[in-house]
C-alpha cells in the first residue's frame, strides 16, 4: 500500500489529512466525506474529529479496517497505523495531533511538518494506536 502524505490545510485538520492520507485521496475530498454538512452549507472550519465519534468506526465507514493497538514502539510497527500523540504546552493542556505510520519507509507522515520529529518525541507523547488496512 502506497502512502503519500498528505498536508493538514486547517489548523485542527490533521485527522482529516491522516485519514486521507491512510485512504490514497486528497484533503479536501476526505473533508467533504467527514464533515459533509459543514462543507456544503459553507461553514468555517473549526472541528478536529467527526463529534460523538468513535475513531475505528470512523475509518471501518470510510471503506478501511481497523482495529485500536496498544503498541508503542513505532519502530517496530509492522502495519500502517494512524498515531494520536497529545502533546503537553506550557498550560499543561493537551493538544492532540494526528499522523500516519509508514512501516514500508519506516517513516512518520506529519500532516503538520513536512520533516517529521524524532521517533523519540512521538513515541514518548504516544497515546492511541490504531492499525488500518484498505
């Protein structure tokens, strides 16, 4: 499975670039299919995930199967995965942040920078695992 990343284009839009990236389409086409109400009608952007939602389900409706892992050595993932790390700032509130595990490169897809960060610093801020397949 070939994974491209994909670029976050809103500030809290990196579920949805991960999620394009794990499914092969474009930002704005996996925005459209999260979030359809809100993209015809017009509305500013302003949610991180689908409320109420359950992230496996969201991606088992999106045409992908998953299944939640509590693994943590990225490096040793052998399946593609979505990570959920929540990085600390200085408030001591928790951001979450969104990427894509690529275990063919070996690489962290971060919608976010296009150099991702060490392993050490998502593995340490490492909260949810999930395997995908499509």
């Amino acid at each position: 499975m070939l994974l491209k990343r994909v670029k976050q284009k809103h500030r809290n839009g990196c579920f949805i670039a991960a999620t394009a990236c794990a499914c092969g389409i474009s930002y704005d086409e996996m925005r459209k299919r999260l979030f359809p109400k809100e993209v015809a009608s017009g509305k500013k952007f302003h949610h991180a995930l689908p409320g109420g939602s359950n992230i496996v389900n969201v991606l088992k409706r999106l045409g992908l199967k998953a299944s939640a892992s509590h693994d943590r050595n990225i490096r040793e993932m052998k399946k593609p995965a979505l990570l959920f790390v929540e990085w600390s700032d200085v408030d001591n509130r928790g951001r979450g942040h969104c990427l894509v595990w690529d275990p063919k490169k070996k690489v962290i897809h971060d919608p976010a920078w296009k150099r991702p960060l060490s392993f050490y610093t998502y593995e340490s801020q490492l909260s949810v695992v999930i395997y995908f397949s499509r």
